[in-house]
C-alpha cells in the first residue's frame, strides 16, 4: 500500500476528533465528555480510542447534562473542554451552556443536527436548532456558532472553534447535520500549531484561588454581587466580549457575483453544497445568482448583508428548517425582498430545485 | 455596618485559625443564625489542616442551594455550579487535572433529588470525588419544601398535612452504587465529622458522607423545639456497624453515625488498547499499485441492497480504491440506511469529480450495483440509471425483471455473486465478487486500487477471503 | 471513633500542662442571641456568657468571663458557624494530672 497518498478518508464526525488533536498540540488535555446519540455517536467512538491515546480524558457521561457540565469544569482547568451531541440533547445542554458562558469557561459544544422536535429523525439531517444555539439559554449570552459545510472544512472549524473559545472564555458551538457527520471524505490533516492557552489566573489549580458561580458577580473576583448594577455590569461584559470583536470573527463565503446579482441564495452547512450546484447550473444559463454561505451563523455577518442591501433584489434563505435564520436576514434587508426555501428536514433540496425556485424568482422580477 | 467596624472586623479575622482557608470578602456569610452549615464549612477546613493538603490544589464545587453556598466562603478554587450539577462539574475538573483534590458539597435536594442521576454514576465511574451530601430533610432555601429525604409525615410547605412520600436512604442508595467510602455522621458530631471527612477524602475512591443538619425551617413547621437536642439523644457513634444499622437514619427512632464503608477502589482493568490488527494484516498482504490521472470528471456511482450486504463497505472499497487510482480526485461518500443494521434498505452514493463535489449525492448513477431489489422496490419498482449508465446485479438476489423496460443504451451485466460467495467463501464476501466483477466490466478503476483499497476497508482477518472473492469476482464468465 | 471526644489538641497531658488561651470575637460576625448560644453552651470552662449589648446587626454576641480559664480546646471556634470567634494560644501553665482527668471527662 502506497502511502504518498496524503489524504485519509474520514467522516465528518471523525474529522472532529482529528480537528481536536490538532488544537491540543502535544501537550494539552483534551477532556471529551459526552453521551451516545444519533448521529452524533461516532465522534464519541474515534474519541474514546485516539483521545486516552494521547493522555486526555475520554468519559461516557449518564446524560447530556453532565456532559455539558463536565465539560464546563474541565474548561476552566486549561484543558480543551468538549463534548457532542444532537438536538435533544442539545436541548438538554441549554442551562449547561449558559452556565459556561457565565463561570468563562471554555467549551466546545458540536451538534450534529437531526431532524426535529423531540426525537425526530435520528438518522436524517436536519437544520433546526440555529435559533436554539442562539437562544437557547435563559438570559443573555454571548454567542457562536459555527457551521462547516464539509468534512475538511469540519475539521478547520473544530480547531477554530477550541481557538475561539480559549481566547474569549465562552462555549462555542460547532454545529454540523447529519449529513455532514455522516459523509466521507478523503481530507488532508494539517500541521496547525497548538492553540494559546488561557491566561493562568483564569485557570483553576494554580493557586490563584478562583471562585466561579453561576450567580450574578463582580467582575474581578466574581464573588457574587446580587443587584442590579452588578448585572448590568456582567452581562454587558459578557455580551462585548463577542460584540466588541464580532468583525474578526464573523466569517462567510459569496460565490458567484454577489454584486450584481438578481438573486442570492443565502444558506449553511449541507445545504450551500446543493445551492452552490444550483448557482454553477444556473450561471451556466446566464441568470444573476450569486449564494452567500454563512461560516459563522452568530455573530449573524450583519454588516454584510446590510451592504448588499443597496439593491433591489430577492434574498433566498435556503435552510432545512421552518426559515430560522430568513429571521434574522430579514432584520437587515430593507429594500429587497427575503424569502425562504425550505424544507422541514431529512434531506437537502437538490440543485434542481433549487434551480427551479430560482427561476421562479428570476420571471417574477420580469 | 461602617467601614471602620467593617476594618476592625477584618483585622481580627485575619488572624483566625482558619483564616488562609475563609474567604473574607464575602463574611459575614448569608445563612441563618443558627444554622450549622458553617460548621460544616469549620469541620471541612479543619479536616484539610490536618490533613496538610495543600489548599491550591483543592477544590470545591458546590450546587444550588444554602449548602452549595460553602464554596463561596472557602477559600479554595470554587465552583458555585447549577441546580444538581455538581458531581459532573467536579468530575470535568478531576478528568482534567487528576492532581487535585475535589470534594462536591451539597444539599440533599441538590445532590440526592435532582443530581440523583449524577450520584447514582459517581459512584460507577469511580472517580476520587469525595461528596459531603448535608441532609436538611427538604428544600429550605425556597421556603422548605419537601425533598427525598423528608420524613414521612412531616409537614413541609408543598406537603401542609404531612408528606406521604417515603424518604430514601442516602446511605443505602451510596452503598449499592459502589462508593467506596460511606459515612454517616451529624453537624452536631464536628469531631467525629473531621474523622469521616479526613478518612474520606483518603479513600482513592468515590467517597459519600450523610451529614444530618438541622433546619430551622423544619423545626418551626413541625413543632420540634431542637434538631439538634434529638440528634445529640439519638445518635449512637458505632466503630463496626452491622447492616441494620443502615436503616437506622430515622432521627425520631435512632440515629447510627460511623462509616459504613471504607473499602479500597477497586483495581480498574487497564486500559488495553486495541493493537490495530490492520495494520500487521497490510504489511502481510500488500499490493502495489500505481496512480494515474483518472480522466474522469465527473462519475455517480450507487451501490444499493439489503443492509447486512456490505454496501457501505462496498461504497468505502471503491472510495479508498479511487483515492489510491488518482490523490487528485475529488469524492464523497454517503449513505443511507434504516435504523436497523441488518435486513433493511441500505445504499452508498459515490461522486467522483474532478472539481471539488458539491451536492453530496447520486442523483441519476453512471454506474449502479444491485446487491438486492429491496431499494427499487421500495421505489415503486423503478430503477434509476443515467441513459448510458452501466448497471451491474447480483442475478441471485435481483428481481430481473425489474430491469426489462430501461434503455437500450444501458448496460447490464450480471453475476450470482452471493451465490458464488456462499458456494465459496461466506455470503458477507459477495460485495467484493461484485466488486472484482465490476473492476473487470466497466474499467473504471484500476484492479491493483481496488485490491489495495479492499485489504483497508475490511475487518481485520479476513483480507485473504475478500481478496480471494475478488479474485472469483473478477475472473467470472458466464458458463 | 477516637475524635468524639475533643483531642484536645493543644495539651501537653505527659507533662501535665495545659495551654493559656485568648479568645477573640468578632462582634460583627455573630448572630447569637436566642436562635444561637453555641459556643457558650459547648464551651467546657464556661468562659462565656450572653451579652447584652447589641451589635450592628442586631444580635447579641457572647462576652468574656475568666478568659484566663480558656485551655484552648478550639471548640467554640470549631462551632461557631459564622467564624466571629476564635482562641490562640498565649502562654501554658501546669497543673495537676487530676485535673486533666477531670478536663478530658468534662468534654
């Protein structure tokens, strides 16, 4: 068997793992914490052989809820703090995840999403729980979320992922579908150097004597502070953590000549593999189309969006869900028209008819 | 309280005894006058002098409730966790930093009611966490409800004519979970609680402590002038407790304090890994093979039968075999399949392309392999194929008469091959007769690619039988 | 359990002396009054009685009487769940091995 071939074929699930591996470099911990669902199980697999491999911690939790929690208290010992799951026990994580944001620990959370609500379709795709990434939690927290749309770019975005919550301290959400869980590819596995670590005082274990609470606190010793003045202070923190910086780390992808199109399909994760098929199609025929993929789904790239707004066109938010993030494109889309192509879950649109509603759109205009 | 007073307090406490281990910019501390949750919190820091740890790698995680409030008053790295979710917050830093010392401290609403599920595997995933449940009989942060350890009958403010719930036994839930270390004990026994803690948090394993204490909150609701007179009365400090004295939790009848169990954690199986038997296998069975540009632009490939055929190995063979034909190929693998693992409809779709593969699935195949007529007659029937499509079956499963009405342009090639691979070899080797089949009707990659990519893609040991069905596959004629 | 009865920790009971002992209280930290009179019902020399002089907060914290009786036992600043008092040590004197015996049947 030759082995120049570089590449390995790898499932998106896998590439987690192997996404993880590379953020932790040779020294750090990785702490994986989760509990079997579909189709998220696979990455608790590769994880409980390679990461024991390599001196972490591998634990099969007893429910979503500690894993979550587990997670969390790794987080603050410096360790990269992760666990995966799917949507209902992402449902169960909600608390979990607010409480992370709240005590700054770093976790990263992956949801491979399924068809929903309550069990749903185990084993077919869905897009639903975008909004809930995004609301989840009682209160306000800040918030991202990141949405690779194939197994390369899986692995790419774990790494960004475990980057992005060390350096703010929050838990970050890596949210594929079941299709990309599921679907190989062959991928390269990059040198990528080992992500910084956060500062020691933020680290429990190395006598700075920390106390972390989910109540209300003070921001220098987060001792708890019950007014409404310490609140206003907190969450305002927490919130510009993300907000000061929302520029660095909104990322997004246009093809095709966004500028002068008559039609942008706006879409995510396995969907923009569809659109992306329907926009060669359809530049093939000389129509005005140009799709906009969202990497970061929050922060939502709203400068962005605001900018294209300068035309009169028609927004096609393609997603696999009731129209979660049409939502939030259509805060920002204030002369053109907004409008939602979906499907409620199980498979992606094929390009054909994506094709086809595009061309709806394109006689409408004429 | 004026910042002078407040100054002088602060000079004095600092040369308290316990002073390194108080947190004192949160004295004085929220509970009510009389309570012996601080007590606790004393015993706890007397437990850790003794024991000379040293307090930075210490830490307490507590949950929701006035006992989970300790963590905030120690000081020690603290985590002040959700409603029930501390034994798995402390779990996460003890995986994390096996060198610490971690102890959860909680109520027993916290820990027993809605962390009971988190107990219950503590106790299983044997973890050096040592737990302090302080049982209080209910919920008294929020005005005293009734927990899982209120007595039955007495009154609580969601159980106004007496609980009719039967408590549970903290300890006899600790013992059979597998704790290694279980106690009972009082804040109204300080020493003998120093005694449990210290033994406790020796034990390398899960460690439990009961500590009963009382409430104020329940003594106004049931008439009982002082918890803690009953305690010092009933109580009996046993040095060997016998089974009975498990039971003997019921503070109106007697109270056994002691340690119920202090065994050594159990020796853990080492962690054996799997030595990848795959590896040796390839070295033993290898084939050399040469890559190529492939030409090929853009190629839809299914392979679709009965789940339990070895359809997405199939898929991953061809996969694996294009990567080893052309490193600069582009493809996807995806699959579906039913819930089930063996019997139910199950198909593999493969795109190569020469540019980067966009929409992950097969809409109309160039190539397609029947195992089985299971996926088209769950179509209605219908098979799909491309007009210049090639289709290979497995005639000894297939329904021919499926295929009677394609285009005359397509292809079809046919082979018993679960016939061949039962006769043979096993029926689970008849995706590789298809395979060897193909390699030799259609062309399309190479029979060194495929043979290397099979040795990847099957289960360690049985190389030789699959590349031997191969073999079969690619050598069948129609007699 | 060898630690129900205090271990006395600060005696020296070979040599037959016992320790002099200080005792602070932190007037602001106590919540004693009717609901809380621990360390003056625990303590085995009775060095403490209820005071009568409000602190800040309204309660009414322990005073000395015959500090110079405190052997140090720890025991009021073991019970005290509000930490606002404690003993050190500040001196020794000798006495008699009965009255050890006598102290330790105390505790």
């Amino acid at each position: 068997m030759s082995d120049d071939n570089q590449r390995t074929l790898l499932t998106g699930n896998d590439a987690v793992v192997e996404g993880l591996c590379c953020a932790a470099g040779n020294k750090r911990r990785i702490v994986y914490a989760g509990y079997p669902i579909t189709p998220a199980s696979e990455i608790a697999t590769r994880a409980s052989v390679i990461i024991p491999r390599r001196g972490g911690a591998f634990i099969q939790m007893e429910d979503e809820i500690g894993s979550i929690q587990a997670a969390a208290g790794a987080g603050l010992t410096g360790a990269i703090a992760v666990t995966a799951t799917s949507g209902p026990g992402f449902s169960l994580m909600s608390e979990g995840l607010g409480f992370a944001a709240m005590i700054e620990s770093p976790v990263v959370c992956i949801n491979v999403q399924r068809g929903g609500p309550s069990t749903g379709m185990p084993t077919w795709m869905g897009q639903g729980d975008m909004m809930q990434a995004r609301w989840g939690t009682h209160g306000d927290r800040p918030v991202i979320v990141l949405v690779p749309n194939s197994v390369q770019e899986t692995l790419l975005l774990t790494y960004e992922a475990c980057k992005l919550s060390q350096k703010y301290l929050i838990p970050v959400a890596l949210m594929l579908d079941e299709i990309i869980g599921h679907m190989e590819e062959p991928i390269t596995i990059p040198e990528l150097p080992p992500i910084p670590s956060a500062p020691d005082v933020e680290i429990i274990g190395k006598g700075h004597r920390l106390h972390r609470t989910g109540l209300t606190h003070d921001l220098e010793m987060h001792l708890p502070r019950i007014n409404p003045d310490a609140q206003e202070k907190l969450v305002r923190y927490l919130l510009d953590k993300i907000k000061k910086d929302a520029k660095k780390i909104v990322r997004y992808e246009s093809f095709g000549a966004v500028e002068d199109a008559e039609v942008i399909i706006i879409c995510y994760g396995s969907e923009s593999r569809s659109v992306r098929a329907a926009v060669k199609q359809a530049r093939k025929k000389k129509l005005k189309v140009a799709m906009v993929r969202l990497i970061t789904a929050w922060p939502f790239p709203k400068d962005f969006i605001r900018k294209l707004d300068k035309k009169k066109r028609v927004y096609l938010v393609a997603e696999i869900n009731a129209g979660q993030m049409r939502i939030e494109v259509e805060r920002y889309i204030k002369n053109g028209t907004v409008q939602g192509l979906n499907l409620m879950g199980g498979r992606i649109h094929t390009p054909g008819e994506i094709l086809e509603a595009i061309e709806e759109r394109m006689s409408d205009d004429n | 309280m004026t910042t002078d007073q407040s100054e002088e307090s602060n000079m004095e406490i600092n040369q308290h005894p316990y002073a390194d281990l108080l947190r004192k910019e949160m004295m004085p501390n929220i509970w009510c006058s009389s309570c012996r949750i601080g007590r606790i919190k004393n015993t706890f820091i007397e437990a850790i002098q003794q024991l000379g740890y040293d307090p930075d790698k210490c830490v307490v995680v507590s949950g929701i409730g006035c006992s989970s409030r300790i963590a905030g008053y120690l000081n020690l790295d603290s985590i002040h966790a959700t409603h029930g979710r501390a034994i798995p917050t402390a779990l996460g830093v003890k995986l994390a930093n096996p060198e610490l010392k971690v102890c959860v401290m909680g109520g027993d609403g916290d820990i027993l009611g809605i962390g009971g599920n988190h107990f219950l595997a503590l106790g299983r995933h044997g973890h050096d966490i040592n737990v302090f449940c302080m049982n209080n009989f209910g919920y008294s942060m929020t005005g005293f409800q009734h927990g899982p350890t209120t007595p039955l009958g007495a009154r609580t403010i969601t159980t106004s004519s007496g609980s009719p719930y039967v408590p549970i036994n903290p300890v006899a839930v600790a013992l059979a979970a597998g704790y290694t270390f279980v106690a009972r004990s009082t804040s109204s026994h300080p020493y003998h609680l120093i005694d449990c803690m210290i033994s406790a948090m020796k034990n390398r394993g899960p460690s439990f402590i009961e500590i009963l204490i009382p409430c104020m909150l329940y003594e106004r609701r049931n008439k009982i002038k002082s918890l803690e007179a009953i305690f010092l009365e009933k109580a009996k400090i046993k040095e060997t407790l016998s089974e009975e004295d498990i039971n003997q939790g019921d503070f109106m009848k007697g109270i056994s304090l002691g340690i119920f169990r202090d065994a050594p954690v159990r020796e853990r199986p080492r962690l054996s890994l799997v030595k990848s038997t795959k590896k040796t296998a390839a070295k033993k069975f290898r084939i050399s093979f040469k890559s190529r540009a492939s030409g090929i632009k853009y190629m839809q490939i299914r392979m679709e039968g009965t789940g339990g055929q070895g359809i997405v190995q199939g898929g991953k063979t061809l996969i694996l075999a294009a990567m080893n034909m052309d490193p600069k190929l582009n493809s996807t693998l995806t699959k579906r399949y039913g819930p089930e693992m063996k019997g139910g409809s199950c198909l593999t779709d493969v795109l190569l392309s020469s540019q980067p593969v966009d929409y992950p699935f097969v809409e109309v195949p160039d190539l397609l392999m029947m195992m089985s007529d299971i996926v088209a007659k769950e179509r209605g029937g219908k098979v799909i194929i491309s007009d210049k499509g090639t289709i290979v079956v497995d005639e000894s499963m297939v329904d021919l008469r499926l295929l009677r009405n394609l285009p005359k342009t397509v292809k079809v090639f046919k082979i018993p091959a679960t016939q061949i691979a039962r006769e043979n070899f096993r029926v689970v080797v008849a995706n590789n007769v298809l395979m060897g089949f193909v390699c030799k009707v259609t062309s399309i990659i190479d029979k060194n690619c495929l043979k290397a990519a099979i040795l990847k893609a099957a289960p360690p040991g049985t190389e030789e039988m699959n590349l031997a069905a191969f073999e079969r596959g690619y050598k069948f004629r129609k007699s | 359990m060898k630690h129900e009865v205090s271990p006395a920790r600060y005696w020296n009971i070979k040599e037959c002396t016992i320790p002099v002992g200080k005792v602070t209280i932190i007037a602001n930290f106590c919540k004693g009054g009717d609901d809380c009179d621990e360390c003056i019902r625990f303590c085995p020399e009775k060095v403490l009685v209820r005071g009568t002089v409000p602190n800040e907060r309204g309660y009414f914290p322990p005073v000395l009487v015959e500090e110079e009786k405190c052997t140090v036992c720890g025991r009021c600043q073991l019970y005290c769940s509000e930490n606002a008092i404690f003993v050190q040590k500040i001196g020794e004197r000798t006495v008699t091995p009965e009255e050890i015996v006598v102290r330790e049947e105390n505790f």
